[in-house]
C-alpha cells in the first residue's frame, strides 16, 4: 500500500513503471476503484463543465500512482465541446480535483 497525502492507494498490478488495469485509492471511509474509461468531472464559476475520461492508471519509477486521462470542456453558452489531452496527474491530485464521478 502506498500512503499519498492522506489517501491509500492499492495497487492491482504489481510490476513498477508499468500501465495496469485498476486502482484504488481511499477517499474518507470509502475505497474507489479508478479505471479506465472511468468519466469524473467538476464544474468551473462560468458553469463550464469539465469532464476528464481515464485512459490509463500506471506507477511512474518511483511508484508512484498516476491517472492518464482526457478532457471534454461543455461550456453551456456554447453549442459547441471539445476534447483536449492526453494529460496525466498523480493519482492523489486527480482525486482532489476531480470529485464527481459520472455513471459511463
């Protein structure tokens, strides 16, 4: 188990450095499994709805977690979304960031 700013993540894949299938990770008393084609988003002040779609979980050399993902911005004033990445965060950082996870 790794220990990251107060969230146990618990990997399923053991091998370091390398893409695996799932993650875990704890948020309060509750554990989340984080996998790809997971959907979360958060909402921006101008009501632009941020959804980030999991492409991949890995462990970076060091072991650390890491969420490979996608973006598609849906500003309601528009008609018009796009997507924008790949981008990667730390697995601790997804979390905090993206909080409202989406049925897929």
């Amino acid at each position: 188990m790794l220990h990251l700013k107060g969230k146990t993540a618990g990997l399923f894949v053991n091998a370091r450095g390398s893409e695996r299938s799932s993650m875990l990770f704890k948020r309060g008393r509750r554990m989340a499994l984080i996998k790809a084609g997971d959907l979360f988003s958060r909402t921006h002040p101008d009501r632009t709805v941020e959804i980030a779609r999991v492409l991949a979980v890995s462990t970076d050399g060091y072991g650390i977690p890491h969420i490979r993902y996608e973006i598609k911005f849906h500003r309601p004033q528009r008609s018009n979304s796009f997507f924008e990445g790949p981008r990667v965060l730390a697995l601790g950082t997804f979390a905090d960031t993206y909080t409202d996870r989406l049925a897929a």
